[in-house]
C-alpha cells in the first residue's frame, strides 16, 4: 500500500486544518508514493527510534510530538534533528506526526488517557472556539440530494448527537452564459432562470476545503454559487481536554494509584488535600493542559489530570479542584498503544509497532537512601 493512502486515512480522522498556528504536523520527511513496509509508532522520533524502524523492518515512523519544529536551511549533522533526518532519508524512512490535531479530535490523546482512567462516556473538556461555518450552496433541485450526499460524506452537517442535518428552501435562480461558457443549462447570451434549492450545512472550519471540493465534484454546475457565513459557535467535537464520571466514586488516594498503575508514572505529584476525598467527576488533558485548569473547574471536576503543572498553580486552583500531574509523557503514551491499534484494524497488509526505544527525555531519580 502506498503511504499516501495511510496519510489519507490519518487525515480524514485528524485533519492538518486543526493543528495550531505554530506546529508542524504532517510528513516532514518521505515520498508519498513508497509503499508502506511496516509503521513504528512513538511519542518522539529521534535516532534511536529511526535504527529501531530499520531493525524491525519499518519505513514509516509515525510520532506524535513532530521532530522538525523549525525550517532546516542545512543536514550536517550539526545537531540531533539534522542527525535524525539524514538518517530517515538514508535508510528511507518516512516521517509524520499528528501533535495538536490529535490533541483536539473527539477520540484523540486525552481522550485515550480518559479511557485508560477509567472514565465512562468522555466529552470535549474545552470545545474549540469560532469553528463553525455556515455553508451554503445553490443547486438544480433535481441535484439537490447528489450534492446534500457528497456533502455529508466530507463531514458537513453533523450536529451534537445527530448527522446529515441540513437546511434547504426552493426558489428560482436566474443567469446569463456569456462567450466561452459551457453551460449544464441554457445558452450563451439568453437569461435563464431555473428552479432551485438553496442548501445549508454546518461545517467545521477545518473541514471547509473538503466538504466543498466533493460538493463541486458532483455538482452540475461550470461554476458553483456558493458563499461561507462564519458562526460564532464552539465545535463539540473538537478541543482540548476530556470530561466524564467515574462508574462510582474513588477515594483519591485509590484514584493516584489508579494513574500510576495504568500510566506507568514513577512519580506524581498532586494539590495537597485529604487522600480520602471523593472522587467521581474527572477532566483531563493529554500532555502539557495548564491552560484548561479553569475549564476543568467550570465543568465541576473534581478532579484535573495532566501533565507539566507549575509548582504555584497547586496552591490555589478554581473551584477547588485536586490537581494530579502524571508527568507530560505518561499522560499521552496511552493514545500511542490507542493510535497503533486503530492503524492495524484499518490496515492489514503491515506491520504496526509500538517503539521499545526508551528515548524519554526527562527521567525521574528514585532515592533509596
């Protein structure tokens, strides 16, 4: 299988649209056309992981933290990036990270750590904010049900709980070919008008490039009248974090060792409260989710897992919610095991690993003196 169409697939279910402003997710290193031998899976890719790839027989590494965060104008070897992308190119490996359009899908890291936390039926802990548009498109109304399928098929109309919503009201459209038109109705120079519908879709923003490509795919129309009205609306099922009950309340004592166990944390640290304290209603947030404290406590938590805290914000958190931090690694390497095992019930003719390759780079040192 060519890895353009394993790209396809990761993008469908993450697309590159939601990414942050300032990262770098996509295939930084690899032709889309080689064909797929076997795909390692890792938090971070570095040499090790990329010998590792080679060893196992794997020319994709997919990693969720992008190694190349910055342009390189040189590969000299001068550092551990240039070091780790001569070597991919080398041995022909291909490169691509999904980072923080991962993080915001329904079903991506944090909700993996919620899964693994035991937490039933999560929801987006802090909905992306301005991510809806109104789409709206006229078509022949003999075509309307063409062009509502393609639509739906991209991902527009989906509201809450429910799919395949959309909005539609006939009426006459009217046009005039000019010279060197080909038009699906009428003739060059004579006005037409035609009955028509005029349809409408919500469609998140990162959707917008797919759900009118495959709209005008099946659209009769030489060109098609369509226009996009921004809403000013939060995305449910995109953002950052998770929320969700426990099946029953947990001493928190019960609850950090829950987190340690099923995260293999060596250590974690927590806001100073009776270890006896109840626990039902838990927010997280895969990786560094200092920003979403106050997310956590307008969603009535009890509980906030994640990961890289600072030492103050322990002191006096909003709401009164115990603060854990499983350390920024542990709290995302469930979503790795989660992505590896998605790929291979996708895709049957390779491999899909998980990397053995302890590059952590922060450690933690266990006195025993």
């Amino acid at each position: 299988m060519k890895l353009n169409e394993l790209l396809r697939w990761l993008e469908t279910k993450a697309p590159l649209a939601l990414q942050e402003s300032w990262d770098q997710c996509g295939l930084h290193v690899g032709d889309p056309q080689q064909e797929v031998t076997g795909v390692l899976c890792c938090l971070d890719a570095d040499e090790a992981v990329i010998e590792e790839a080679v060893r196992r027989g794997c020319n994709v590494v997919l990693s969720h933290h992008p190694l190349i965060f910055k342009g390189l104008k040189r590969l000299t070897g001068s550092n551990a990036v240039e070091r780790s992308v001569a070597l991919a190119l080398r041995h022909g490996v291909a490169l691509y990270a999904g980072h923080t359009n991962w993080d915001q899908i329904k079903g991506g890291v944090s909700f993996s750590l919620a899964h693994r936390l035991g937490i039933a039926d999560p929801q987006i802990l802090q909905p992306k904010e301005n991510a809806l548009l109104q789409y709206v498109v006229y078509v022949p109304k003999d075509h309307a049900p063409a062009v509502a399928d393609a639509a739906f098929a991209a991902g527009a109309g989906s509201i809450g709980s429910y799919d395949q919503c959309h909005f539609a009201v006939e009426g006459t459209g009217t046009f005039r070919p000019k010279s060197g038109a080909q038009p699906f109705l009428g003739t060059v120079g004579t006005r037409e008008s035609v009955a028509e519908q005029r349809l409408e879709f919500t469609v998140p923003t990162a959707l917008q490039s797919a759900v009118h490509r495959a709209v005008c795919e099946v659209h009769p129309y030489e060109v098609v009248a369509h226009s996009w009205i921004s809403l000013r609306s939060n995305w449910p099922d995109a953002g950052y974090g998770a929320v969700g009950m426990l099946p029953v309340p947990m001493r928190l004592s019960d609850f950090l060792a829950r987190c340690a166990e099923s995260l293999g944390a060596a250590a974690i640290n927590y806001r100073n409260v009776p270890l006896d304290r109840s626990v039902h209603r838990v927010a997280v947030c895969g990786g560094s989710g200092a920003d979403f404290v106050g997310a956590a406590a307008a969603a009535k938590a009890d509980v906030y897992v994640t990961g890289d805290l600072k030492y103050h914000g322990f002191q006096d958190p909003p709401g009164d919610v115990v603060l854990v931090d499983v350390g920024h690694g542990p709290s995302e390497w469930p979503f790795v095991h989660d992505w590896a095992e998605a790929i291979r019930s996708e895709f049957v003719t390779f491999a899909v690993l998980i990397s053995e390759s302890d590059n952590r780079p922060v450690r933690t040192y266990h006195h025993h003196g």
